[in-house]
C-alpha cells in the first residue's frame, strides 16, 4: 500500500451518547444472557446454543438480549465513525451494521431447537440462521475497527485494551468455529448432550460484547479531551 496523506479527526467528534448507547447495550446483553441460565435452568448451557432460550417461556428475554446487542453496534457505528475514514475502517463500519442486522434478524425469527431433524426445520427457524450467518462478520469487523482504531494517533492512549479485546473477540471466534467443526464432524451432524457447543457459543458472544464495552469506554473516556489542535494532517498508511 501506498504512502498516504489522512485526517486525523479530533476525538471530540465521538458522539458520547452514542457511546454510552453502545456500552449500555452490550452490558444489557450480557446481563440478561446471565439471567436467562436462572430463568431457564433446564436448558443445559453445555450444549444448547444461546439462541435456544428465545423459545417458549421467558423467551422474550433473549429477543431483549439480541436487540440490545444489535443497538449497542448501531450505537458504536454512530460513536466512532468520524474517527475510521480510511477503506479498510470503513468496511469494518459496513461489517458491523450486517452483524446488527443478523442480530434483529435472530430476535425476529426464533431458532428451531437444536436437536430439530431435517425434515421438521421451520421457515422461521431457517430465516433465524441466516441472521446467525450475518453474524459472522462481527469477528471481522472487531478486526478491521481494532486496527485502524489502534493505529489512530487520537487513540495512542487506548492502544492496548483495543488490541486485547479484539484479540479476545478473534480468539472467541476461532474457538467457537474449530470445536463447532470438530464437533459436529465427530456427531456426523447430530446435535445432543455429547456435542459440547453450548460453552464456546457463550465465550463467542460474551467476548464481543467485551470488545465493544471496552471500544465503547475508550470512545467515551477519549471524548472527554478537548485537544488543541483538531483536524491535523499526517503521514498514514492507507486502506
């Protein structure tokens, strides 16, 4: 990639209440996701997915769950954007609304239970993995913010967390996508209490919604500073 010239946009440009929006929908998740294992104790976390608890009593509480995950991304988007103007910052923004996006659509359509055979899967149940699929792009997105946020020059300070939580969220996701795998190449496809791929779902969204508490506190505690000069000019590498 070439030398480039980038704006480094004041950190006063955050928008503090979209932080906080951020900040507080991801709390709010994890909050009600802990709940949900009191509320429904008969659903063995081992091997039910989280997306299980959305059925029948006290469903709602993880509908509640997936729409205020799904706030808090809109709500980092907001947040941030003014501070990623490069292309690969700007994918990372686009990664982030689908991951909203999979999330409202997991809320919408309740999941079929996991051990639903082929034959029985409904059109909700289908139309509910394709937001699970959308939700794939989070860990990439994680990756691409994390980075350019990192490499920020108004974000020097928060250098460290950003690239802890987003290595905890690369690592969530590649835990939970290689024992998924595994798992289900060992079960030939069969889902039941021996396919353990309820622990590292759980470790897959906690660790996301880690990520953008800790983006999201940096966004707000940045925001503070009113820094002199605004607008600067400087040698980057671009997208």
């Amino acid at each position: 990639m070439a030398e480039d010239t980038v704006k480094v946009e004041p950190v006063t440009a955050i928008s503090r209440s979209a932080a906080l929006l951020a900040f507080a929908g991801a709390a709010t998740f994890a909050v009600l996701l802990a709940a949900l294992h009191f509320l429904k104790p008969g659903l063995d976390p081992s091997w039910h997915f989280i997306s299980e608890y959305a059925i029948g009593r006290h469903g709602w509480v993880m509908v509640l769950a997936f729409l205020s995950l799904a706030l808090g991304y809109v709500g980092l988007f907001v947040a941030i954007r003014s501070q990623l103007r490069t292309i690969v910052g700007k994918i990372g923004l686009v990664l982030l609304l689908v991951s909203a996006l999979g999330l409202v659509i997991a809320a919408v359509f309740t999941t079929d239970p996991i051990s639903v055979s082929e034959k029985a899967v409904t059109t909700e149940g289908t139309l509910h993995n394709l937001g699970g699929t959308l939700g794939i792009a989070m860990p990439f997105a994680a990756a691409l913010i994390g980075w350019k946020l990192a490499r920020n020059p108004a974000w020097s300070s928060a250098k460290r967390p950003l690239l802890w939580a987003t290595g905890l969220a690369l690592v969530a996701f590649m835990v939970s996508f290689v024992s998924l795998g595994v798992m289900v190449s060992q079960s030939g496809g069969d889902f039941g209490p021996d396919v353990l791929v309820g622990w590292p779902n759980r470790f897959e969204v906690l660790a996301y919604s880690a990520w953008l508490m800790v983006v999201a506190w940096q966004a707000l505690r940045l925001s503070r500073r009113n820094p002199k000069t605004s607008g600067r000019s400087v040698a980057g590498r671009g997208a």
